[in-house]
C-alpha cells in the first residue's frame, strides 16, 4: 500500500464518501452502534456485511439498508466460533471477493460484584469481548492486508479506563481489548493495516436500556458535561471515519467519545446546556 497516495488530494477530499467500494465486516451489526455503524458505512457507498449471532437482527438492517440504495449482506456469526467466523469470512468473500475493514462491537455484559461473580460469567465475558476480537481480528487479516486502504476498528468502552459499582467483568474486558488494539496496531503495522479503538461513554442502545436502569441513567447524564447520552449515530461516525482513508495516519489509539465525561470530576453535576 503507497502510504502517500493521500498527500496531494484536494481540500474537499473528506467531505466525499470516503469508504466508496470498501468492503466492511460488522461484528455486532444487529443491533445498537453496530448497526449504526453499518447504515453510515452504507450510507457513504461502502459495502456491508453485517454479523451478528442473532441473524434476524442482521436480516432487518440489511432489509433497511438495500430498501434505501445500499448494498448489504448479514451473515450468522458468534464470535466466539471458529467455524462461525471461518463460514462468515466465507460468504463476504463469495458475496464482495475482498474485505477492507473489519468493524467489531460484538460485545457482552454481565453486571455483578466481583465478589459474587459467577466465574463461568466472567470466562464468558471473556470469551466474546477479548478472545472473540482476538480470533475474528487474526481470521481476517489475511484478507485485510490485501486490501488498499486496510483498517480495523474495535468498539471498547469508557469503563476499559474507569471502574463503576456491579461492573463485574465488563471493565476488565474492555481495558484487555484496548490493550489487544494497540498490540494489533503495532504488529499489523507492516501490513499497512491500521487499527484503532473507540471508548463509548453512555450511548442509548438497546444493551444499555436493558441492563441500565432509568434512574441510574438520568443520574449519570446529570454527571456528563454535555447532559445526555450519546446516540449511536456519534459513535458511528467516528467508527467510519477510523475505517476510512481519512484517517489514513492513525493508528494505535483509543479515542473517548463519552460527551466530556471521562475529564470530569464524577462528583459534580453539570447543569443543561441553556
């Protein structure tokens, strides 16, 4: 891959579809940020495969997708299956013939004390949040690293860095994918593939209202600078830009999109913007 096919392009450069033709697999893509994230790559004339372990959710995204001019397929995959990804990566292949970027929310949580934690629910969390990444990430790179503009991009948490009451085993997890994203980063780097993670504070997701109860909720966004939740559109388009050539010179990080949450004092609250 020349790394400097970028220099010369003109100013408006980034305000054209910057993932035209790529090719994205979207681990977790049934639902919440996934979804989110594949209608925007979509949306930007890129080319979606949506994966999640319920193919019904994926069936329904794509069905919204390819109703508004887009181009999408969803595939069944548990990331946490060899044979899933291996048959997944199977399709996407027949179906496009290449793969450009690999977009992993796939993700559990399992609230509880650690005290208390059921040591199969910890292996568990494990299993799809750090392993899961581990082994989709290595299936794909061989694809990946053919591509001209290869990319990754996996969607940690804003408690990778923070620790809250019942957070059981998901902190631990997504603090273990942040690291395995910068480790990819650095190994992958010869490959010209890059990889990147996003840190998600409180987004209105499904996972979120199911497992977040709604006086909690409020309590947190009276803690957030800019007073809500996040929608997962905001986490998308930063998902997409990091996919994208436009972010061509990034690699490595773990980038916050949390409303100001994680640079303030928890112990104060913040009034709405007037």
């Amino acid at each position: 891959m020349n790394t400097t096919d970028n220099a010369d392009r003109p100013l408006d450069w980034m305000m054209r579809s910057p993932v035209k033709g790529l090719v994205a697999l979207v681990a977790g893509g049934g639902s919440g940020i996934g979804e989110a994230a594949a209608r925007t790559f979509a949306a930007n004339d890129g080319l979606v495969a949506i994966a999640d372990v319920r193919k019904e959710m994926a069936d329904r995204v794509v069905a919204t997708i390819v109703a508004a001019g887009g181009k999408a397929i969803a595939v069944a995959m548990d990331v946490a299956k060899q044979s899933d990804i291996d048959a997944a990566l199977k399709t996407v292949l027949a179906q496009f013939g290449k793969l450009d970027v690999l977009i992993n929310t796939a993700g559990v949580i399992k609230p509880a004390p650690l005290e208390t934690t059921p040591l199969e629910d910890w292996r568990f969390s494990f299993a799809i949040n750090v392993e899961g990444a581990l082994m989709l990430a290595r299936s794909c790179l061989p694809h990946l690293r053919k591509g001209r503009a290869p990319a990754i991009v996996n969607c940690s948490s804003l408690s990778g860095g923070r620790a809250y009451p019942m957070g059981g085993p998901y902190g631990p997890t997504k603090a273990a994918l942040i690291s395995l994203s910068r480790q990819m980063a650095i190994e992958w780097a010869e490959f010209g593939v890059r990889v990147n993670c996003v840190n998600p504070g409180i987004v209105d997701t499904p996972l979120v209202r199911a497992n977040v109860s709604p006086e909690m909720i409020k309590l947190r966004e009276e803690r957030i600078p800019l007073h809500r939740m996040g929608t997962p559109a905001e986490l998308a388009d930063l998902i997409v830009f990091l996919a994208s050539p436009a972010a061509s010179f990034i690699t490595g990080q773990d980038i916050n999109c949390d409303g100001g949450m994680s640079q303030a004092l928890m112990v104060q609250k913040f009034k709405p913007a007037s």
